[in-house]
C-alpha cells in the first residue's frame, strides 16, 4: 500500500464474510440503517452467487452501480474487479466513510484480505475481517464447510448471528471463542445488529432509514422488539497524554495486548526519537500499521489514542498506556523506534503483518 499524501484521509475497507444464511447481507442492512451521518461503501463480491438479499442491498437487479437515497454507494462486483471499484469509491468526491465488501457465501475471505494488504492505493486502509455466523446452525455448518475453523481463526470480529433461533447459543459462543483468535472480538446478535462503532467512525447525526433485507421485513414485528438495544455492550478508553510515549514500552503493549481489545486509533507523539513526525497508529485485532506524517502547524503535540474492545479492563489498560510514557532524552536512542518501524509501510525495517493469512496450508 502506498504511502498516504500529508492530510490525506484514509478510507477503512472491511471484510464482511459468512457462509450462505449466516446473515451477512441483514447486518449489512442494519449498518446502512444505522450509519447515522456516515455514507458507507457496499461492494457485493461475486455477484451471481450471493443470496437475493443482497440483490435488496445493491438496490436494483442487473446495475452493478447504483446511488442509493440513503447515501450510500453499492457496487455489485467481481474479485477481478475490486480495486476498480475501489478507486472509485475512495475518490475524495464521493464523501465515502468506509467501504464494506460483502464477500459471497462460497468467498474465501482470506485472499480478500491478501488483496487489500496488498493494495497500492494510498486512500484506504484494512479495517479488518467480520465473520458471521449463524448460532443455529453452527454444528451443521462446520460439517458441511470444515474451512469454517479456519476462517475464524482469521477473523478480527465474529458476530454469533441468529442467537434467538438457537437452544443453545451460550455453547456456540463458547465454542466461537474457543476457535477464534485470543485478540477477535466475539459479539452476539440478533438480525445482525451489532453497533456500527465496532467497526467505523460513526458521524453525528440522525438515525437514516436504509434498505431493509427480507429477513427484516418476514420478522418485522420481532425485529421491531430488538430495535431499542444492539446485543453487543462493548467498552472503550480514550487516552491523552502531553509527555511523548517510548516506543519500546509502547511496542511491548501492543505485543501484549489483551483478547477482546479490538480497536487501536489515534495519534502517537514520539518526542525526541523522532521530533519531525508523529505517528497515525491504526490496529484491528492483530493487524497493526503505523502511518508517519508531518505534525500540523497548528496542533498541539499530544498523543491521542481510542481503544475500543468487549470485555477489555479500560482502567487497567490506561495503567499500562501511562507506564508507556518516555523518560526521554535518557531514554533515547538510535534503535528506540526499530520496533515501531517495522509497521509502517515501505520502510526498510517493515516485516511482514498477519503472518498467518499467507502460510501456505499443511
């Protein structure tokens, strides 16, 4: 991926993956309804196999681009085509927020993440894997796709989907959290409603009523009884501090950082080692990336962090993030910011992130 011009805005691009019936497209639904003042992206990967309720989201059968009068843009596309589509919808004229890839049902959402990592477009940024899954009829789904495990191992959120349907569902999310990943973010749900907050910066503004699934609208009265709360009580911390942070000690938190810490934004001050630039810090699960950039004329010299997770110890966590802060200039040294740099794009320190996405299979 290329680096970001100064200023320039980077457009998070998330993996929405499941298997047939798992109620990808119905979540997706309940984003677009609850994008509040955000203008979200839909690209539907492999369009002549996804479920008709996708055919709802695009908005009209046979377009492969439509506007929608929620504002949100959907594109109906080929995995040959994605970064096509991709460079239209980061274009800085379409006010796009975030774009979400709906892959299909039969998808292997790790070479849509490959792709995405290994984009050369400077306007987005990954915003992570969503596995969803259907808590009824989990058992049945992992006989009939074993691959199930492995994409959950890879996935950076897991929405356990469908819960109201399951005798069960306290195993099933015990069984998700058992195979998933110790930093994926195991959320429950029902009609697909998680909070959007998980995964993009939610603009203020008025709820906007988008495109309803069919599913929606079969259970429409039900669906009406869940609307007042989102099954998903997560929790977040919000860090500052003037003194600039060690990148070592930094570097050992986020090396550390606990199951069920999902998200990591903001800004990094590393003061004296390295006084031109700060940091942009952008972590999803194990996915981490840092993006140096000039410090703005006007902007004080803070760092600034959002942790956000379910589960997570945010007092604990602010404990560990003011033990991070420098004793510099005794503290620092020419190899200080080695560990930070090995995640930024395209320097020479980088190494490889998610290294398990391109292990080649036993």
């Amino acid at each position: 991926m290329r680096q970001p011009n100064p200023g320039q805005r980077q457009i998070p691009v998330v993996v929405l993956a499941g298997f047939l019936g798992s109620g990808k497209t119905t979540l997706l639904n309940h984003l677009l309804h609850r994008s509040g003042g955000s203008r979200i992206g839909a690209i539907v990967n492999d369009f002549g196999a996804i479920e008709i309720d996708a055919m709802a989201v695009a908005g009209a059968l046979g377009d492969s681009t439509v506007s929608l009068g929620n504002g949100c843009l959907c594109c109906a596309v080929d995995a040959s085509e994605l970064d096509s589509y991709l460079e239209r919808l980061a274009r800085p004229d379409t006010g796009i927020d975030v774009i979400v890839i709906e892959a299909s049902g039969l998808a292997e959402p790790q070479e849509l993440v490959r792709m995405l990592l290994a984009s050369e477009h400077p306007g987005i940024v990954y915003g992570g894997l969503v596995e969803v899954v259907d808590a009824a009829e989990f058992d049945d789904t992992r006989v009939k796709h074993p691959e199930l495990d492995r994409h959950l191992a890879l996935a950076d959120l897991v929405v356990v989907n469908k819960l109201d349907r399951a005798d069960d569902g306290d195993r099933v999310i015990e069984l998700v959290h058992g195979i998933a990943d110790r930093t994926a973010v195991v959320v429950p749900a029902t009609y697909g409603r998680i909070d959007p907050e998980f995964l993009f910066d939610c603009k203020p503004g008025e709820e906007r009523i988008g495109q309803l699934s069919f599913d929606d609208l079969h259970h429409g009265h039900d669906a009406e009884g869940h609307s007042g709360h989102l099954h998903t009580g997560y929790d977040s911390l919000s860090f500052a501090s003037g003194v600039p942070l060690d990148p070592r000690r930094l570097m050992q938190f986020l090396d550390s950082r606990p199951e069920g810490l999902y998200r990591i934004k903001g800004y990094v001050d590393f003061g004296a080692y390295d006084v031109r630039n700060r940091y942009a810090v952008h972590a999803v699960g194990r996915f981490l990336r840092f993006y140096p950039e000039p410090w703005p004329a006007s902007d004080d010299r803070l760092t600034q962090l959002v942790l956000i997770g379910s589960g997570i110890d945010a007092p604990a966590l602010g404990k560990e993030l003011e033990a991070c802060k420098s004793d510099a200039p005794h503290t620092a040294d020419e190899h200080g910011m080695w560990g930070v740099l090995r995640y930024v794009q395209g320097s020479e320190e980088e190494t490889a992130e998610t290294p398990e996405l391109f292990e080649e299979e036993a």
